[in-house]
C-alpha cells in the first residue's frame, strides 16, 4: 500500500497536476520524470489516485451548470448535461442532490429551475491542490501553512470544436477517468457507432482499429489552443482524515487564500458574484467556516450514498450534431 507520507509520491502527483497538456502517460512520464520510475510510481498509486485533464470548456462554448436538488428521484441521473453527481446533506437528515452539468450557452435558458432546485451557472474551475509532502503530516493529516489560492484562468470561445468537431467527445470521456488513447478511443467508437466520422471530414482515412491516431490528433487541437489548464488529482488517502463540503462564498480572495492554507486540496468555481469551492479539510477547517461571515450555504458530501449512486455523463451523441456543428435540444 502506498502510504500517504511517501513524499516520493506525493512531489509525483504535484507534478502530475501542474501538467498543462493533454498527452498519453508516456508523454506525460518523460514531461515529470524518468519514464521507468513513473511507470512503476504510477502502478502503486493506480488504487489511490484517479486524475484528468482540467479542460477549459468555456473554450469550447459550453458554461458550467452546478445543481442542488431536494427530494431528487432517481430520473435525475438520466440528465443528459451532467458529468459528476454527489449526495450531501445541508441540514440533519435533508439529502440534496448535487449535479455538475455542462451546458452550450445557446441552452441556459433550459436550466431546471423550481422549488427545492438551487442553480449556480460558473467559469471554469481550477483546482488548488497543495504540495501534499508539506501540506500532510506524517500520518496524512493535514498541516495549516500559509498558502494563496492561484487566480482562476478565463478562456475565450475558440474555434477549436468548429475546426476539429471530435475534440469535444474527446473532451467529454477525458472527465471520467484516467485512460490510454486506445481506451478513450473504444470509448467514444462504442457510444457513437458508425456516426464517428461525421466528427472528420470526408477526405480523413478510417482506421477503427487505431484510432488513438484521431484521438492524440484532438490533443494537439485542445493544447493547440490552450484548452488544457491543468491535471485534477484526486488522492483517496485524504478522505481518512478529511471531510469534504461544498461552499457557497462571496467573491472574496482573502477567504480562498485562508481555506487555502487550511484544505490539501480545494475546486474553485467562479460564479457571477462569489464562488462555489468543494474543499477537503479537518477541524481546522470547520472551526474557520463556523466563523467567517463570507459564506452562504454549505452542503457536507455523504460519500458512502454517492458511492452506490448511478453514474451520470454528458451525453455529447444526442447533444451535438456534428454534421451541422449545432447543439441539440434533448427530447
């Protein structure tokens, strides 16, 4: 088992995280260190860690749509805009149903919208993730230190997704896991039969059976137009002494910068006047919410609920057309 003290480890992950390019592990190995070493790093830690590229999907004409949803049915799973769901709890014994969902800009008015459904539309978020070697004690507990939260890129709308159409399937399986270009390609072949190649011009050679040549070709297109902001690392061995919660703040930097110094790891979302964070932290961080005046509302994540709750994706086949370059409204 790797423990969370390995500071082998963790200097691996925060190289890992700054990484500004969507590229295979191989690449990736030789960009953060010697190829044998991450290998045989990133077999150990294939249990603990799960991490992706951070796309800027502003970048790609789509806005981030953050619900929480009160009595939620199990029809909610089915929404064809989400790509990650959560069980927290906002009171004692009141679950609320958070779905991260990304919308095209042209659909916002179809935000779900009523009684018990709170809505919070976003820029792209970024990640802090802290040098956990410092940031952990020998036990993996966190360590208040000072800290300043990073400023949180803004993307324009490129013409990435106009150029290259397959840059978005591409885009949408990278949030599921960390994958090879041969996985994600199967992936998205699976999802969209013969309908692939209305993602390529006419002229473009089929070769389904190597297809991480299309895929490493949509790379090139999202780090050609700086669509890749950075890796989100996500380390299991936190949970064991953290609790993670999502916050509704003010647009305040000095509260970023305080959770910051008290949060190994904290995703921060800009909104129109504040921003929604998902932290992990200990009772440092309790003690520090209870007293700050800048936050709205919190909602604790119910893990082991979540984790038996049914997986939700963005369901790009129904959603693009990409013989038109359109977006289509759901039946």
């Amino acid at each position: 088992m790797v423990m969370t003290h390995d500071a082998r480890a963790l200097r691996l992950l925060s190289r890992v995280h700054h990484t500004r390019k969507a590229i295979g592990l191989e690449h990736l190995s030789r960009q953060i260190g010697k190829r044998r070493s991450v290998y045989r790093w990133m077999r150990r830690l294939r249990e603990h860690v799960t991490y992706y590229p951070r796309i800027a999907f502003a970048g790609l004409g789509l806005a981030h749509v953050h619900l929480f949803i009160s009595n939620a049915g199990s029809e909610w799973f089915d929404y064809p805009y989400a790509i990650d769901r959560a069980w927290t709890i906002d009171h004692p014994g009141h679950y609320t149903l958070y779905l991260h969902c990304l919308m095209p800009l042209e659909h916002l008015d179809l935000m779900p919208q009523g009684d018990g459904i709170t809505s919070i539309t976003s820029g792209d978020g970024w990640q802090d993730l802290a040098p956990l070697e410092q940031a952990l004690d020998h036990a993996g507990r966190p360590v208040p230190r000072e800290a300043t939260a990073s400023p949180i890129p803004q993307v324009p709308v490129t013409t990435a997704w106009r150029e290259h159409p397959f840059v978005l399937p591409v885009a949408c399986e990278l949030l599921r896991s960390p994958a090879s270009m041969d996985e994600l390609w199967r992936a998205i072949h699976a999802r969209l039969g013969r309908d692939v190649w209305a993602y390529f011009t006419g002229h473009t050679r089929r070769w389904p059976h190597n297809g991480k040549a299309y895929v490493r070709r949509a790379f090139d297109h999202l780090n050609g137009h700086g669509l890749v902001l950075q890796h989100v690392v996500h380390y299991a061995p936190l949970a064991e002494h953290t609790i993670e919660l999502f916050l509704l703040t003010d647009d305040t930097q000095a509260l970023r910068d305080h959770l910051a110094g008290l949060c190994p790891t904290m995703d921060a979302y800009p909104s129109k006047d504040g921003y929604l964070l998902r932290v992990r932290g200990d009772q440092a961080m309790i003690k520090h919410l209870v007293t700050s005046t800048g936050i709205r509302h919190w909602w604790f994540v119910e893990h082991e609920r979540t984790a038996n709750a049914p997986p939700v994706r963005f369901a790009y086949e129904i959603l693009f057309d990409p013989r038109t370059k359109t977006w289509q409204v759901p039946s």
